[in-house]
C-alpha cells in the first residue's frame, strides 16, 4: 500500500516543530556577560536621558499592535515553493534574532535588579518587546505548518560571551539595523502593495519604533561610560562591531536575493541603503563610522559573496571530507584576506564631519 503522508517540507524535531537551523558564523547569535561589571557601572552622567527613555518603555506604544487580524486567516499553500522556503528561513532568522534579545535582557533585568533598579527596569521592558516580536513571528510560522521550539532553543544554542561594553556595541548595531531594515522595507511596500507577500510586513512601522527605542537606550548607556567611546581601543572596536553587522547582513542577503526580489526588492541596493543609514545613525554615538561610500567596500564583500558561493558548492559536493576541506582552505584564506582589508580601510573619524550632530 502506498503512503499518502505527505512528506514534511522542513527537517523537523517532531511533528510540526521545525529543527533550527545549523549554526554558522553567519547565523544570529545567543549572548551572555559580565552582570557583575554591568552592575557596577556608574551611570549618573546620563541618568536623566536613561530616565525619559524608561518612561518612554513604560507606556509601551505597541502594547495592542501585535494582533493578527482577519488578513492572516487565509491558507498560504498559494505562495510559489521557492518563495514559501526563503520565507519561512527569514521568519525563523528573524525569530531567533529577538528571541536571543529576550534571553539577554530578561537576565539583565534579573540579576540588576537589586544592584541597579533603573537599568533593570529597563531591560525587562526591552524583553517585553522582544518576546512580543519572537511570539509574533513563531505565530506566523505555524502559518507554513511549522513553528520553532524556543525552549529547545534556549537549552541547545551556544552562548557567546561579550564583555559588557562588546555587548553595547553589538546590541546597539543590531536595534539600529534592524529599525532600517524594518521601515525601508515598510514602506517599499506601502508604495507597491501589490509585492507584500504576507501580512507581517504591514506591522513594520510600528515594530521598528521599538528597534528604534532600544538602540536609543544602548545610544544613552554608552553616553554613560565615556571610556566606551573616548580611547583609541573604542575606535578599533567601533571599526570591527560596525564591519561584523554590515558583512553578515550583506552575505546572508546576497545568498538570498531570491526571497527580496519577491518583495519587489533588490537585495544588494536595498542593503546599500541599509548599510549607509546605519553608519550614519552610528556616528550620532561612534567615535568613527565606516567608509561605505568607497568603491572598495562593496568590491570586497563581492568577492566574500563569490567565495561562499563557491563553499556552498563544495559542501554540496560528492567529495571525501579531506578533500573538501583542501578545497575549501583557499576560499577561507581569500575571505579572511577581503575582512582583513576592509578592517584596514581609513575609516571616517567623526568629529571631522562638517554639520555632525553628537
């Protein structure tokens, strides 16, 4: 007797749960810290900024945003099969990324809230709006009849260590990036409605605000700890946090130029866009900010985007492991070669910027 069971379209732990996806240099990351040097920091240089910004999370603006409304109850077996799997890659991407913000701060919240009740307070609001934005996007997943179990999650990532002002760096970048990844493609689609696959992305504008909200406070912490920003150590660090976001962004895009293209977007003008608004948004608080208008600078990430081309290509081979590996060690050293010449790059030192605003 032949079976009718149709086979699952994603590799699945059980029935309906969708297994995460491999983690990779490129894939977001879960984030632990130093809470004890978090706690001890002294941040009464900008307490009053700190202030607004905590009353600003307690009015909590999205607070009856995210509910899903008559557009969602439709079935989406209509979406063509290449577009429903790049699909359902960016909502997991995209879930894992705040899921991994909620883990973060609700810990925060938790081990300062003895020791620095303002900053407490203000990290668990920050996982209030994290954990909105994770649900709201597993919800959309089951959608495609698969969802990801965030428990399993929680218990199965690796955990990267930051010390405190590395994690300022990068949770600064990733808010800020993700508010001009949102609003652009927000409102593409409010000028072409016709390309809005699915109905999540009429909720960008307001969701952004809350991208937004955050990076503004990890803006008035670091504000808090000048010797953040104000040593030679902090432009290096700027250099690398700012490299690290945009070539991740840019590389995961590229390799799925096939998911923006259905929204009516071209993936690598829209990162440009991207890219070049939040370095600019980076030098209201970097020391220094990235030369992205060079022609070096997208010249190199072209040819990272060639080489993972080519490690795909391999890794999809028939080839001995042994081989593979030898065959990839060119492609990594050329790759390490490009990150290494775009970190060398003149960067841009802010305070030379005629009209900037600090």
């Amino acid at each position: 007797m032949v079976s009718t069971l149709k086979k699952p379209e994603f590799e699945e732990l059980r029935p309906g749960v969708k297994t995460p996806a491999k983690e990779t240099i490129l894939t977001p990351r879960f984030y632990t810290t130093d809470f004890d040097e978090m706690a001890k920091m002294d941040i009464s240089v900008n307490e009053d900024e700190l202030l607004a910004i905590l009353e600003e999370f307690r009015v909590d603006y999205n607070r009856h945003h995210f509910v899903r409304d008559e557009e969602f109850n439709q079935s989406w077996d209509k979406m063509d099969g290449e577009t429903r799997r790049l699909f359902v890659e960016f909502l997991e991407r995209s879930c894992t990324a705040e899921f991994s913000g909620f883990l973060l701060y609700k810990e925060l919240g938790r081990r300062l809230k003895d020791k620095s009740p303002l900053l407490a307070e203000c990290f668990n609001l920050m996982s209030r709006d994290e954990a909105r934005h994770a649900g709201f996007l597993n919800k959309a997943m089951s959608d495609f009849n698969v969802c990801l179990d965030l428990g399993f999650l929680t218990k199965s990532r690796k955990y990267t260590f930051f010390k405190p002002k590395f994690i300022f760096y990068a949770t600064y970048l990733s808010e800020k990036i993700g508010y001009w990844r949102y609003i652009t493609i927000y409102r593409h689609l409010e000028q072409h409605p016709e390309d809005r696959i699915y109905p999540i992305f009429r909720f960008f504008e307001n969701w952004c605000q809350d991208e937004n909200r955050h990076g503004d406070f990890f803006d008035a912490i670091m504000k808090a700890q000048p010797g953040i920003l104000n040593d030679w150590k902090a432009r290096l660090w700027c250099r690398f946090f700012l490299l690290s976001v945009f070539a991740t962004m840019y590389l995961n895009d590229c390799q799925r130029s096939a998911f923006y293209a259905s929204l009516g977007l071209d993936a690598r003008e829209y990162d440009k866009y991207v890219i070049e608004k939040t370095n600019e948004t980076a030098g209201r608080v970097f020391p220094v900010i990235l030369d992205v208008q060079n022609q070096e600078f997208y010249s190199r990430l072209e040819t990272c985007v060639s080489n993972n081309e080519r490690l795909r290509a391999i890794d999809n081979s028939d080839s001995p492991k042994i081989l593979k590996f030898l065959q990839k060690l060119p492609v990594y050293l050329s790759n390490g070669s490009q990150f290494l010449g775009l970190y060398l790059m003149q960067p841009i030192r802010v305070e030379q910027l005629a009209g900037t605003v600090r």
